[in-house]
C-alpha cells in the first residue's frame, strides 16, 4: 500500500493563500487535543489580506490606517476655508486664498459639493458617501458657530470706513469701491458678500462719454422723471437706508416692463429681473433674500397682506420660520430690499404703500421709434459699463455731501429725500421737488382708487367737521349698490380702515382723531373727521437758514479721472 507522504488535505486545504495543513503542527491548532478542529487552526492567526492594502496613515503606506471619510473631508475644508456665521446664525465658509464670498455650506452650489468633488480628486478610486459629507458639515457648522457673527451682504454693503462696495458677482470676486472722492475696481471686496443663484454678473464701469445721456436715449420718460430715475438708482447702491419702491405707470405700449428690466438690471442684475406677483408671503421672502433688488412685473390689485410686505421690505423685514427637519429651531430672514413695480393704474396702491413709492409715468412709444426687444437689449449691453461709470460718479459726489445735508422738512421717506438733495446740490437739478409733487399726485390716485376713502372725503366736504363712534360712521356712509371687498363689514373693521387710510387723508387735507371716548357710560371710542385748516403765511416770518450749509462743491456731478 502506498502510504502518502503528506497529510490528507494538506494540499488543498489552503486560507489566505497559505496551506492549511492537518496535524502536521499540533502546537498552532486552537484545540491541540482534538484532531476534529485541526482545520480551523490556523484561519485566525493573521489578519486578512483585505486590510493590508489599506495600511499607511493617509496614503495607506507605512503600516497604519486611513481615518475616516469625513475626517479627512474636515481636513481638507480647514486647510483652504476659514468659517463664519453671518447675524441671523447662518454657516458660512470663505476661501482664505480667493474671492471674499461666503459659500453656504450645504446648499447648492455650496462648500459640500465643492469638497465632494475634491474628495474624489484627492484620492481616485473612492467617492465621499452622503453620510461622510453630512458628519463633516455638521462639524464645520460647529467651528462656524465658535465665530463671532461677521456681516454678509448680499450685492451691496459697507465698508468699515464707510464706503459704498458693489459686488461685480463675477467668478473672481472683484467690486467696485465708492467714497466720496470716487470710485474703483478692486480685485477682492473689502466684505463679505453671499451669492445666491437669482444672481448675476455685472460687468465693470467704464468711463464712455456720457453715460446718462446714453441711458435716457432708451427711455421714454421726460427730464424731470429720468432725473428722478437717476437718483433712485443711485440711492439703491446705499445699503442702509429706505428705498422708496420705484413704480412705473403708463398703458399699454410704453414699455413698462423692459424699463423695469433695465433699471433692475443696472442695480443688481438678475436673469429673472422680472417676477411675478407672489402668492404667499412665505414665497415673496424666499424671492426677497435672494435678490438686493427685483421687480413685481403687471400689477393690477394688490391685496392687503402684500401691501404690508412690500411696505416692510421697504424699510426693513424680518421672517422667522422652523427649520426643516425640526421641532423647535427656527431659520431668520432679514432683508431691506430695493423694489420695482409695472401697473396701469397707481389706485391699486393702498395708502401706506402710497407714500412708499416713486411714481414715472412712461410716454406712449410712437410707432416710428419703437424697437425690438433684441435691438434694446443689444444697445443695453452695449452702453451699460458707460451708464455704472455715470451712475458712481454721482453716487461719489452724492457721498461727499450727504452727511452735511439737512432739510426744512421731512417727508414720509425722508433718507431717500436727503439723498435726492444731494443729488440736486452736486447735478444742479431739482428732484427733491419733483418728488415731493408727484408723491401727492400719487396719494391722490390711490385715494381715487378706494371707494372707502372717497366716501369719508366726501363726508367732511358736506359736514366740515364729523363726530362720533365707528358704527355711526357706517351708518352715515352711503354704502355702494355693489359693496367692494374692502369695504368695511362691520364697525370694529370700519375704525382699522380709518386708521389705514389716516396718512391718505391727511395728504388731502384732512385729520382724523380717535383720542376721545363718549360721555355716557359706555365710553365708546369716538372717531373725529375734520378739514385741516389752511396755513396762512404770519406776518413777519423768522429767518430761515439756508437749506445747504457752506461746503465746497464736488464739481459737476464727475469725479476726476485719475480717481478711478
């Protein structure tokens, strides 16, 4: 018989590429006693073969082992970004060499998707899961919040010395710098800016000819509103400030909405410079924090709840709202928006909305003069550098004078009216004027508009002064055959209308006093109409100082041209 020179299954009995051998080592098996488990000795021995290749620190050489995914996407991130969080708690990373723009850290667009793509760079073969990119989000949100907050601005800011900065938006990060001696283009903003996918790029100022003269040639407008004009968009690049919203009225064929496009499209260009009437007013904020300025194209009515937005986003809002995938945390949207609107008819303005706008009229285009949508935006293109470089050199000057400005009076909108002073100091026009007179057409037109509000004219025209509770006004009113949704349904509505409609009133002449309460023991409310009397000019009036203190002029409204 042949015996076998090796034991059995020695030769096939192989693990991890080694032979696996039966009995031929009693000493290695995990059982030296029983000959059963001989097989299973040596399977354990070593580690296997699968985690040598991954051995070596970060490059898998040296013996050691990779750290995870997300740790070396941290890694990565805090060798390029350093991390901010902006006043209403929000994440941001900025690149320590390169544009100064803040890049939120999850959205599109945003540092997540940037690391995943260097990830995969940085080590071919593997692609940072969904989960990795998260737990590394998570934990640079956390180094973000060590920070104190640090102000992003959104197209336009200030700087620390006061300057006006103007993000370019293109991919390099330059802005261009206004103070009150002129202006120029900086390869890096002096602040922050955030970037939103509403936005897009300028193209840089170039000194042309004359700029204004270029931009009225495209305008159906007359002097005196294009001037208005002029200082509206001049006053949209000062960021702190009240921006009255600009509304162009004409009929059909005056080109109302490509005016708007323009004008929206000088101050902060967008590829939807045109919206359309939001339908909420959660859908209006997410609209307004992407966008510095932005333009509701076709308005026709304005409800209630928009006309407080709009009213609010004039002067400065705020929308508190939860947080996705949570209970108890809330998101904060701030913004102070720059505003445009189209419309026919300016009687769909509510009162407070009324005092909140710029009101030009667009003159019919004859039929001989008008162009083609391509041809105005062709010649748009074309003179836009020269109409930015006109627009900063008034916005210089109007710099150089508006801390020294102050006026007799102030209107409703009274930053904006200081910057339209400026204007006429430096430009020798007189805008203020023009604005303070088409204001009181506009109240006019809107009291026009609300068969409310010409009921309560109507009645202290026939009674002179009218006294009594807001039930009894009801009452006293004629109410229409057809009733219009806003017409008071009841008394305690009837009071807020009043209150409501107090500053158009009061632009027409008349006064309303709700500070008494009757005499009997119920004590209602008591609503006094009355017309306010004319002001007689006194007999020897005092001397008034001169509306402009002693300063020494800018020039005629352009900076020098070694100042850019």
């Amino acid at each position: 018989m042949n015996i076998p020179t090796e034991p059995v299954n020695a030769v096939n009995g192989t693990v991890n590429n080694r032979a696996r051998t039966l009995n031929t080592h009693p000493t290695d098996m995990n059982t030296p006693t029983d000959p059963v488990n001989a097989k299973a000795g040596p399977v354990n021995t070593d580690p296997p073969p699968v985690n040598t290749s991954r051995s070596g620190g970060a490059d898998g050489e040296g013996g050691g082992k990779k750290p995870p995914a997300a740790a070396r996407i941290v890694a990565m991130a805090r060798e390029q970004y350093r991390f901010v969080t902006s006043p209403d708690g929000r994440p941001y990373a900025v690149a320590l060499n390169g544009p100064n723009v803040a890049l939120p850290l999850r959205n599109k667009g945003g540092l997540r998707q940037r690391l995943a793509r260097q990830f995969a760079d940085a080590y071919p073969g593997e692609v940072a899961s969904q989960s990795a990119l998260a737990d590394a989000m998570t934990v640079l949100e956390g180094i973000a919040e060590d920070t104190d907050p640090e102000p992003v601005h959104l197209r336009v800011g200030r700087d620390s010395a006061g300057a006006v900065v103007v993000d370019l938006g293109s991919a390099d990060g330059r802005a261009v710098v206004v103070t009150a001696t002129g202006w120029s283009v900086v390869d890096r903003a002096p602040v922050l800016f955030r970037r939103s996918g509403a936005m897009a790029p300028m193209p840089a100022p170039v000194l042309d000819g004359d700029g204004l003269a270029k931009l009225h040639a495209l305008l159906n407008m007359d002097q005196s509103a294009f001037r208005q004009l002029v200082g509206w968009l001049v006053a949209a690049w000062i960021p702190d400030i009240p921006h009255p919203a600009l509304v162009c009225k004409g009929e059909q064929g005056t080109g109302k909405s490509k005016a708007a496009q323009m004008f929206i499209n000088l101050v902060d260009p967008s590829p939807a410079a045109k919206r359309s009437q939001p339908r909420d007013e959660k859908a209006w904020s997410r609209q307004a924090f992407s966008s510095w300025a932005l333009c509701l194209d076709n308005i026709s009515t304005i409800p209630p709840w928009l006309s407080d937005t709009l009213c609010k986003a004039v002067t400065g809002d705020g929308v508190v709202d939860r947080a996705l995938y949570t209970d108890d945390d809330v998101v904060v949207l701030t913004f102070k928006r720059v505003l445009a609107m189209t419309t026919i008819d300016a009687g769909a303005l509510a009162g407070d909305l009324a005092e909140r706008v710029l009101m030009l009229d667009l003159q019919l285009i004859d039929s001989e003069r008008r162009r083609s949508e391509e041809e105005l935006d062709t010649a748009f293109e074309t003179v836009r550098p020269a109409v930015l470089a006109a627009l900063f050199d008034v916005l210089a000057c109007v710099l150089a004078v508006l801390p020294s400005v102050r006026l007799e009076s102030m209107p409703r909108m009274a930053d904006f009216a200081r910057v339209l002073a400026a204007v006429d100091q430096t430009q020798g026009w007189n805008t203020l004027g023009d604005y303070l007179a088409t204001s009181a057409n506009v109240a006019t037109d809107a009291m026009e508009g609300d068969p409310f509000a010409m009921a309560l004219a109507h009645l202290v025209e026939q009674a002179g002064t009218w006294q009594g509770t807001a039930g009894q006004l009801l009452e006293a009113l004629p109410a229409p055959l057809v009733r219009p949704p806003n017409w008071p349904k009841d008394a305690t509505r009837a009071s807020g209308r009043v209150k409501r409609l107090d500053p158009l009133l009061r632009s027409i002449g008349i006064t309303v006093d709700d500070t008494q309460r009757s005499a009997d023991r119920h004590r209602h409310r008591l609503l006094t109409l009355s017309r306010t009397p004319d002001e007689e000019e006194p007999a020897s009036a005092p001397d008034q100082g001169p509306l402009w203190p002693d300063v020494t002029p800018p020039g005629s409204g352009r900076t020098p041209s070694d100042q850019h």
